[in-house]
C-alpha cells in the first residue's frame, strides 16, 4: 500500500552518471558472482534505490527491499547503500535511543506515505527517516538537515517536498498512537434489547462486526462499526430456555504502534518500512452471560355459538398467541400451560366490558385447557347452560400455579370482562298463565283475558337495559257443544275462533287483552301462544321456542250464559172471583243437557227448576210495570216445572190449580235463578200476555189497550207494536190503527206529528192481542208508537200517549262487523219438517253467500263432523241484512240435531261459522209432542162478562194468528232474545199454542 499526499506531485527520478552506473553495474556483477559461491544454498536480495532523486551519487528517496517487494527507508546516514544481502522484514519495537512515541509516529508516516510512487512523497519520507532515525547527523551540516538533504532533489521540487514533510510531521505528532487498541461490550437491557459498545484506541478505527444470536437494528448480523454504542437485538432459537449473545470484531490497525519492520543489509544502511498489514490487526471478542428466557402467552376467544340451548354445552374457541418471546420448549417438548375458563352468569343483559368482574358476580362453573403452544384450542364443554340469561367466560393463565416451570411465564394473564365476542346467550322461554276476567257473562259482553307473563327457564332478557318485547297472541274460541270443555294440548276442531288479539310484552308482569266480544252462549276459552315468526326478527334468536299453552284450561274459560226465552199465553184475560186462571209458557234456550250436568269441580251443576209465581191482586194495571219491586208484592200462588225447554200447563190440575178470590190484576212472573250454564231470568211484570183481571163481582171491565213495542232494532230491520185489548163490551165495529213517528233523535224527548207508518184498520171484535205489522227506517233514532181504538163511528174509545212506556223502538245503525244470529225449529215429531233461521245484520260483504248444515248426534260431546253430517242447505245468496231461511229438511230418525250456519266470501273465505251444539241451534226430533205431563180437567169456569172463556180465548189466539202470531212482551224479554239471536216466527208459535188450546178444551 502507497500512501500519497494529495498536494504533493510526482517529479521524476534523476539518473545517475553514466560513467558511474557502468561502474556500479560491474561492482554489482562481481558481488553478486561472489554472493553466488558463498551462500550457494540461500537466494541473496539486495536493495536498490526506488522512487527518489539522485544528485551527485546521492540519493533521496525510498528503497525497494527485493525482500517482499516493499519500499524501505534508510535509518542510518552515515552507513553505506544497503545493496548487499539485504534481510528481513523483522519486526521491532526499539530502534537505537528513539522513544516510543518516536517509534509509532515514524510507523505512521512510512505507512501513510512510505508506499507512494511520488518522488516528492518518498523524498519527504526520507528527510522524515534521517531527521527521527539519524538526527545527529542530519543536522551537523551547519545548517538545516531539511534544507540540506532536500538539495539532492531538482530545485523546482524542493518546496513541494518540504511541505509534504511539513505535513507528515504535523499530522503523525497527531494521529500516531504507540499502542492501539480495541474492545467491545455487551450489555442487556431486558432479554432481546442491548447494545455493543467498540471502544479503540485511536478512536477513529473502524472494522467488521459480527454477532451471534443477535443482529443489529438494520436485521444484520455483520456489520462496518466505529466506536460507541450500537443497539442489538437477541435472537435466539425457537424454544430456547436460555441463550448467550456473542459479539467479535477485527480492525486493520496498519500504521500504527509503537513498531517498525527493520531489513537488514550487513555492513550497510539499515532500511526500515511500517509494519505489514497482516500483522498489524485488532481483534476483540465479547460474550454474554447466560439469558434466561420467559414468554407471555396471551389468549382471546370467540364462543363457538352465540346462541345456545338450554341444557347444551358451551363451547368456546380459544385463540393462543405469544406477545413476548417464543414457547419454550425443555428436552425437545413444549411447556404445558394451563388456561382456566370462569364462566360468569347468568345475567339478563350483556354485561358491560371491564378490566375485571364485578365483585359477587356469579360463576357458573370453570374448565381448563392446556396449552402447547400458540394456536387454536376449544374449551371442553363440560359446563351445560342451566337456565336464560347472558353468559360470558373470562380466561386467565396464573404464573404462580405453573410450579418450577412459573420462571419461564413472563406474567400472569386475564382477558377482559364481558367481551361480546365471549358471551353466550341462552334464549329465555316466554310463557303465560292466563285467567279470563270474566267467569260469567253474556252475549255481547267484552270478554277479556288478564295473563301472567314470564320466563319459565330463567331470567326475561334484556337489551341496552330494556326488556326485549315479545309478542303473545291470544285467541277466544266458541266451544262446541254446552259443557265446559276438556283441557286438552290440541284445540278442538269443532272450536270456532272468536278474534285473536296480541300483547306486546315487555317483560315480566300481568297483562290485559284486548277484549273479544263474545256473540252468542256457551263456552269461551282462551290459548295464548307466542310465535317466533310474529316476532321482531331481532327479538327471534333471543326466545328459546315457540309457545302453546293448553286448550280449555278452567281458568281460561269464561261461561257466556245461554239466555232463556220464556213465551206464555194466559188462556183468558178476565177471571171471575173463585173462578180458575190458566197460562201455558214454552220455554227455550236451555241446553238440549239442561239438568243432567253435575259440574265437574270448577262449573257448577245445573239448576234444574223454574219458578211461577202469581202476584196479585193489584188495584191498577198502573202498577205492573218492569221496575215493580215484587219482594213485598201479593202472592197468590207459585209453581215449579223443571229447567228445561218445553211447553207447561199452569194450573190445569187440581195439584196447581190457580184460583183468585179478591178483584184485582193478577200477573204471571217465570223466574230461574241462573247457574254456571244460564242467565238468570225473570220475565217482566210489564209483560202483558202474562196478566189477568178478576172484577168486583157483578162489574164490567172497562175497554182498555195495553201496548208494547219493538224495544230496539237496526237499520233496516223490520219492528212492530203490539196491543193488548181488554173490556168485557167492547162495541161492534170498533177497530185498530198502529201509527209510528219519527226516527227523531232521543234528547229533544218524544215528537208524534206526523206519522211515517200507519196500520190498516185492525177490526177488534173479541179482548186480545193485535199487532200493527211491521216497518223499517232507513235511518237510525227513536220511533214513537202510538196506538188509537175507534168505534165503528171513528171516535177514539181509546189512545196511548206519545212516548209511553214500552212504546219506543230504538233503531241503531247496522254494526259494522258481520253479526249472524240463528234460531231453529227447537221440536219437531218424526216426519215433520224442521228449519233454521240466520238474521244477519252488519256489514255484508258483496258476493256473500250463506249454507246451513245438520249435525246427527250420538253421544253427550258436541260434534259436527262430516261423519256426522246429515243435511246441507242449498246457497243463499246474502244480498245485505235481513233473515234468510234454510230449506226444510225431515229428519229421519229420532235425536238431537246441531245446525251450523256458515257465511263465506265470494273467493270462499269462511267469514261466520256457527257454535257446534248452541241451544238455539238445536232441533230435537221425538216420537210424540213434546209435553212435559198431561193437564188434568179445568172444571167449570167462571163467567167473565164476555161469555164463556173458550170462545174469548180460542178467538184471541185466531185475532193473533191473522195479525201475525203471538208476540213476546217485555223490555227484559226482547232484549235477551235479541242478545241470544232469537228469531221471531209467529205462525209457529201460534198453531203450537192453538194446538195446545184444542188440547186443553178436549182435556
């Protein structure tokens, strides 16, 4: 290697002389001709000048060794040219008197420089040399050894060569160390993380550095360092418990030291050169004490199912990372590491995320897993979901419980609280006991269901702190039949769905329903049930199941009491004292059943009597009112007859006779006092088929009209009046007008001006009952009746006051749900026709059509199935409110026969289906009249003043039956059959009282 100066040219050598070099050259031939016989076994290597300038035999500059071919210089001036055998190198560390420092400056100047192949260069190395090596003699020429020796170069290098020698000086007093060194250090912040510290003298080395498992930040492991701190980064093999870090570093340190390479020539200059290169090296190595090695494992999870089912297992999925160091591994295998899972809950909402659990949260059980490594693990399912709520695991790894192997876990590790993703939800289970508000009602009444709500496995759950709403749906269904019905898990087929209403639940607690109206007698129960698909679609995955309750359950079922009608005729209206009074009633509406049922825990048995009473005397028929408080009234006589449907004879026997004996009004008054199937009932003291008068001996009875009116109807639909002629001289020719006023609205009170509707002249030849025929309005108010008897003259023997008592009919809109009310023919005898009858009333939907079906029944249970169908109708079409009739039909054998009427749309959607089993739906075919007993003989009656009583009565009941048949009186009374759907078939009943009449005379 040359060093160079960069401000110093290259001037080239002057030969020597020529005469001289001729000489030189044959002293050189014969030394090398002696050289050659003396050391024949050694090669011989002379020096010979280099790079430099000759001047008068002298010389400047370096030599070439003929050694190792290396520049030398001479040390000594006042010894010959080394152009002997010349050897060497050697290494030395002393040269005559010089210091060391001496020693390392001039190793730094020859190193440097002394390489150079500029003349000027090797030129200042020599004056260098001679003014360190030989100053004694480089300066004893009087003058200075520089400007003295520098003559030997041409005068134009001269000064180049001084200052390049300038510049050696200057810089080698500076930079040339006589001892060089080099150290490194390894320290280690933690585990990974530490430094390499070079420490070199002089400080400006630089050199390769290599690490052992570690690098640099870089991510190399060699590299080009100089002094200071260089952060480093362990690296050790996978799974290692412990490791060591290794750091090693070589710097070419040629130049410098307190050292030089001497080349030896006997007898001649010594010639000296900077120490070689490969001997002048640095190198320094450095390791660490032994690194004990920790790692963190460190887990999230994810439940494997949000949702699960009660009973199942959870199951959660763990995820197993390192975030400090790598697995350790001892004889070739993993450290085990236990994770225990606590599973917290259940709760009713999704707990709130936290560092850690609140304290007494409740644990439900713990599993554990081990861990081999990082990776995927599932928890072993061993804890099942007991009951709803909200569950979320917690996993930890505790050092402590890890024994010898607890120094190789850097920490302890939790994951948070009541994460999401490590919450499991176990749907709770909505369910309802429910129980009807009403136990007893009747139709028309809102029916209405209260139920408990809750969660039958656990906790209502919640979501962002509500309760999540679950929607129940309730239906009211028509039971068929009479009976109560058999709590079952199934609905009846037969049943006949009322409505269905929902309650939006929003939690635990005590719910109302809508109400359902109940239309007609019988059962109603209710079943409530919660649909997941009518649920919220977020609410669906929070509800365990759907849920039924059970069909008929007591609780739930309401008895909507069937209304009795009670029809009666008394035989006559005038009775002499002593003389005997007679009343023959129908009663219907009573179960087919009516009197077998004994209850069954919860409904009570049947009540299986009616009562008759007798009230009188009375002074004034003024009193027999509907308000009139019988308790402390006259009683004449009471009568039982069972609670059951049929035709009674009251007084016909000498066991029941009725007998007044004082003048007076006497009045007829049925009564039941109700049971768990039937209203209570008691006809009206009004009613004025149901009254008869006993005069003072030898008196007429005055001419007098008794009226009563439809009490209500709809729009539409037809009403009457009905009077009650009574007199025992009543005049020829006299006659009837009905005359009916209004609609008026109710408040201004009754307005009689001009009447809509007039009757024909009704002739009155006999005491009876006369109706007006009937009418409609096309608009809803109150009609005011008023009823006007002429004589054959046409003066008014008697006349009813606008707005009398008993004589309005109050006309209401037609509803606006479709409402169909039925009544059959209750008896009939083997081979006579039978029928149905629907009033309909409501909205009728166009392309409405109406079938009425028979039912055979065989057995105590309502059925009405196709096995047990014997009759369909032909299609009514249903052209808006009004009654339509089914066809008749003769049933064939004797029994009892369900009718069911069903209205369907025109696309055949059913839109009304009839009770299986309604009692006003019932015909009972019998081999013979339906009579409850055979009457016994009247005896002889009493004359009235109008004759005898058969003729009076006989020809009351014909007067009836032209006008239209007998009526049924009595606001109670019309109102209960309007509830029950009770249709009016006049004809009927009065060929079935006449018929009873003829009986009676015949008896």
């Amino acid at each position: 290697m040359s060093g160079s100066l960069t401000h110093i040219p290259q001037p080239v050598a002057a030969p020597p002389p020529t005469k001289l070099r001729r000489w030189l050259s044959v002293l050189l031939a014969l030394f090398l001709l002696t050289g050659s016989f003396a050391l024949s076994t050694q090669p011989a290597h002379a020096a010979s000048e280099g790079v430099g300038y000759w001047s008068d035999g002298a010389f400047l500059g370096a030599y070439n060794t003929g050694v190792d071919g290396r520049q030398a210089y001479c040390a000594d001036l006042h010894a010959d040219p080394p152009y002997g055998n010349t050897a060497g190198p050697e290494r030395i560390t002393s040269l005559d008197s010089l210091s060391r420092q001496q020693l390392a400056e001039m190793n730094y100047v020859l190193d440097r420089w002394g390489q150079s192949g500029d003349a000027n260069v090797t030129a200042a190395v020599a004056l260098y040399v001679w003014s360190v090596a030989s100053p004694g003699m480089y300066n004893s020429h009087g003058m200075s050894g520089d400007d003295y020796y520098v003559a030997r170069a041409p005068a134009s290098e001269r000064g180049t060569i001084l200052a390049n020698l300038s510049t050696m000086r200057q810089e080698a007093a500076v930079n040339a160390v006589t001892d060089p060194s080099l150290s490194l250090a390894l320290d280690m912040t933690d585990q990974y993380n530490g430094t390499l510290t070079v420490t070199a003298h002089p400080a400006s080395l630089t050199g390769s550095a290599s690490l052992t498992n570690a690098v640099f930040t870089d991510g190399a492991s060699t590299r080009n360092l100089a002094v200071g701190t260089h952060p480093i980064i362990g690296t050790p093999a996978d799974g290692m418990p412990s490791y060591k870090i290794g750091a090693s570093m070589n710097i070419a340190a040629a130049g410098y030291g307190a050292a030089l390479d001497l080349y030896a020539t006997p007898g001649q200059q010594r010639l000296i050169a900077a120490v070689a290169g490969s001997s002048t090296g640095l190198s320094a190595s450095v390791e660490s004490p032994m690194i004990d090695l920790d790692f963190q494992p460190e887990i999230t999870t994810q439940v494997a199912s949000r949702y699960v089912t009660e009973g199942d297992a959870f199951v959660d999925w763990l995820t197993v990372t390192v975030s400090k160091g790598t697995w350790i591994h001892l004889d070739g295998k993993p450290i085990e590491v236990t994770a225990t899972g606590a599973l917290y809950g259940p709760f009713d909402e999704q707990p709130t995320e936290a560092d850690t659990p609140p304290a007494g949260a409740p644990v439900v059980g713990t599993e554990t897993v081990t861990l081999t490594g990082a990776g995927s693990y599932t928890s072993p399912g061993t804890i099942t979901a007991p009951e709803s709520g909200f569950y979320t695991w917690v996993w930890a790894i505790d050092k402590d419980a890890h024994g010898e192997h607890a120094k190789y876990l850097t920490d302890s590790f939790t994951d948070r609280y009541g994460q999401v993703a490590e919450t499991a939800v176990v749907p709770f289970q909505p369910v309802a006991v429910s129980e009807a508000d009403q136990r007893l009602a009747v139709p028309g009444d809102a029916l209405i269901d209260n139920i408990t709500v809750s969660s039958s496995n656990g906790v209502w759950l919640k979501k962002a702190g509500a309760p999540i709403p679950v929607v129940f749906e309730g239906t009211a269904y028509q039971v068929p039949g009479t009976l109560p019905p058999a709590q079952n898990a199934s609905i009846d087929s037969n049943a006949v769905p009322l409505g269905t209403v929902t309650i939006t639940a929003d939690g635990p607690g005590i719910y109302t329903s809508p109400p359902v109206i109940a239309p007609t007698g019988g059962f109603v129960t209710w079943v409530w049930e919660v649909k997941k698909s009518s649920q919220p679609e977020w609410v669906r995955d929070y509800l365990a199941a759907g849920w039924t309750d059970e069909y008929g359950i007591s609780v739930e079922t309401t008895s909507v009491r069937w209304p009795v009608t009670v029809t009666s005729l008394v035989r006559e209206y005038n009775v002499h004292p002593g003389g005997r009074a007679f009343d023959v009633i129908t009663v219907t509406g009573f179960p087919a059943n009516h009197g077998d049922f004994t209850g069954d825990g919860y409904w009570g048995a049947d009540v299986d009597e009616l009562h008759h009473t007798v009230y009188g005397p009375f002074a004034s028929d003024a009193e027999l009112t509907d308000d009139l408080d019988l308790t402390g009234a006259p009683v004449l006589t009471a009568l039982t007859t069972p609670a059951r449907n049929g035709v009674y004879k009251l007084g016909y026997t000498d066991e029941d006779k009725i007998v007044p004996t004082e003048p007076g009004f006497y009045v007829f008054v049925t009564t039941f006092t109700g049971d768990d199937r039937v209203q209570p009932y008691a006809s009206s003291p009004a009613d004025v088929l149901e009254r008869f008068y006993v005069p003072p001996t030898n008196t007429e009875v005055p001419v007098s009209v008794v009226t009563q009116a439809t009490p209500e109807a709809f729009v539409g639909e037809p009403f009457s009046d009905t009077a009650l002629v009574q007199g025992t001289k009543i005049p020829d020719g006299s006659y009837l007008v009905f005359r009916a006023y209004g609609p008026h609205p109710a408040d201004p009170g009754a307005v009689c001006e001009s009447p809509f509707y007039e009757s024909e002249e009704i002739p009155i030849t006999q005491a009876g009952v006369y109706r007006s025929g009937t009418t409609t309005v096309t608009e809803p108010g109150n009609v005011y009746w008023v009823e006007s008897l002429y004589n054959a003259d046409g003066e008014i023997i008697a006349e009813g006051v606008c707005g009398a008592p008993g004589e309005t009919t109050v006309v209401k809109e037609q509803p606006e749900e479709l409402i169909v009310k039925t009544n059959a023919v209750a008896t009939v005898q083997l081979g006579d026709p039978a029928h149905d009858v629907a009033t309909v009333t409501g909205t009728v939907p166009d392309g409405a059509r109406l079938i009425f079906e028979a039912y055979r029944q065989d057995s105590d249970t309502a059925t009405c199935t196709s096995e047990d169908l014997v009759f369909t109708s032909t299609t009514i079409d249903l052209d808006g409110p009004g009654e339509y009739r089914s066809d008749e039909v003769i049933f064939e054998t004797v029994g009892i026969y369900y009718w069911v009427e069903t209205v369907t749309d025109e696309d055949g959607t059913i839109l009304h289906r009839g009770v299986c089993g309604a009692p006003d739906e019932t015909t009972t075919v019998t081999d013979t009249p339906d009579e409850p007993g055979t009457p016994g003989t009247p005896g002889e009656l009493a004359h009235t003043g109008g004759g005898d009583w058969w003729p009076l009565g006989l020809a009351g009941g014909l007067i009836a039956a032209v006008t239209g048949g007998v009526l049924l009186f009595g606001r109670r009374l019309a109102i209960a059959r309007d509830r029950a759907g009770y249709v009016r078939e006049e004809d009927e009943a009065f060929e079935e009282f006449k018929a009873q009449f003829e009986r009676a005379k015949e008896d």
